[in-house]
C-alpha cells in the first residue's frame, strides 16, 4: 500500500520503514510482513505537549528470558520543534510533525531538551492502567517467538516509544531493541545526565547485581515498576533449543506471505 509522503510526516519520524534487522517487535501488529512501509499510521488528534506541541514518550523497559517486564519510573518526552498544526501549508514541515531527537536537536532555538517525567504521576492511575495493558499485549504477543531460553536472569534493555491520542489512549510506535543514547549528544542537561546514570546504575544493580549475589537489587527495585510477573514454569532451555525462537518466527512469516499474496489476488 503506497502512503504520500505527507502522510507519513505525520507520524512520529521520517525513517518510517519497518526495520528489518531487530527483533519482530516492529512487525508485531502486521499481518502482511512488507505490505506498508509504515510501522504506524497517523495519530489524526494527539495528545499535545503544553497544549500546543506534538510529541512522544521514550520509555525504558527490561524484558528478562523469563518473561518478566519491567518499566523505568521515570521517562523522556519527545517534542515537535514547532507548534502542531494538519493545514496544508504545514504538512511538509517536519519540525511540525517529527518528534525524533536526532531531526530536531539541530535547531538549539526551539529544540525543547527532551523533557524528564515521573511516569505514574504523568499518566495517573488510569491512563496507566491503559498503558500496562498496552505494552503487556505486545509482549504477550511476541512471547511465542522468544519463549525458549537459556538461562531465565538474561534481560533485553528496550527503548519503547508511545504516543497519546486526545482520549488519553496510549499506543506503542516502536520497540528499539537496543535504545540509541547517542542522539541526547555530549552537551545533554544536568538533569539528563543524571536520568542516564540512574537508568543504568539501577539496571545493572536490579538486573545484573542481583541475580549473582542474591541480593535485592542494591535499593534499585523503587526504580523499576512491574508491567508483566516472570513465567512461573520457566524451565532453560539448551541452547539448540533456541533456534526453535527463530523458526516459528519464519513460519509466522510465510503464513503472512501466503496470506499476503492470496489477498491480491481477491
């Protein structure tokens, strides 16, 4: 399906396309693997940032082998350099409609600094509850293609895009598996500095620390909120075992090629 280019200025950012290289976590709401370029349409009436501007929230997750999620508590906004607006004449401009770091650091003079929230008092009770649910389908849904692992203390680190309609209804753009910090550059804020060494001081104390010496985490467990409890029936796999991740994930992929081709036909 071709999408106009202005089409795809109003989503989150230019490189659109569904990546290829990563785990399927960007193909996971596609039943046609390469039937659209774009990962996600257009949230026509989002939520704006100050009431004026667009923008998106980059989370930071751990996804343990044993299936267990956890979400950082705190999070960075993502904001559109210029006020949003959908008239015609604002349609080609990508400071209106992109709220990438990368394509809006550029312009020191509205770039806005990639703003810092406590994600429970930002969303509240319920609007988090929606958020919880959101992110636990996907990896629900990704389960079957990552089940069979060797040792269940391994962890993913994801960087998790999500954009707000008006409604206040939260959906997941992307799954950056792993996140790029690369973008903040070497001039990033105080506070943001201090965001960065909190996020991976905390990481490694929950993650890594703990599992080895059996201790609680080093103080750590505050930082991390749990989305989805661990498997109770994890059992290791050996490691030829987890080839079998891959090969349902090329069958999933034929079926949705068969499936694919059999609706152009109709």
């Amino acid at each position: 399906r071709s999408v106009s280019s202005s089409r795809q200025r109003l989503c989150r950012g230019m490189t659109c396309d569904v990546e290829r290289q990563s785990a399927p976590w960007h193909r996971l709401t596609h039943n046609i693997r390469g039937a659209c370029e774009l990962a996600c349409t257009d949230i026509e009436k989002p939520e704006l940032w100050e009431g004026r501007f667009k923008y998106h929230i980059r989370m930071y997750i751990v996804l343990r082998a044993d299936m267990g999620v956890y979400l950082h508590h705190r999070a960075l906004v993502h904001v559109a350099n210029k006020p949003f607006s959908t008239t015609q004449d604002e349609l080609e401009d990508t400071q209106v409609h992109l709220t990438n770091v990368s394509k809006n650091l550029h312009n020191t003079e509205l770039f806005h600094g990639c703003p810092i929230i406590d994600v429970q008092q930002y969303f509240g009770p319920e609007r988090f509850e929606r958020l919880r649910n959101s992110l636990g389908a996907a990896f629900r849904a990704a389960q079957p293609f990552m089940v069979h692992q060797v040792n269940g203390d391994d962890f993913a680190h994801i960087g998790a895009d999500i954009m707000l309609d008006d409604s206040g209804h939260p959906y997941l753009l992307e799954c950056n598996i792993p996140p790029c910090i690369g973008n903040y550059n070497a001039e990033m804020l105080p506070e943001q500095l201090e965001f960065f060494h909190n996020l991976f001081d905390s990481m490694v104390a929950r993650f890594v620390e703990a599992p080895l010496l059996g201790s609680p985490g080093c103080g750590a467990a505050g930082s991390w909120i749990e989305l989805q409890a661990p498997r109770e029936e994890f059992r290791p796999a050996a490691g030829p075992m987890r080839g079998l991740n891959s090969l349902a994930w090329k069958l999933r992929e034929r079926r949705a090629a068969e499936a694919s081709a059999t609706a152009i036909l109709i």
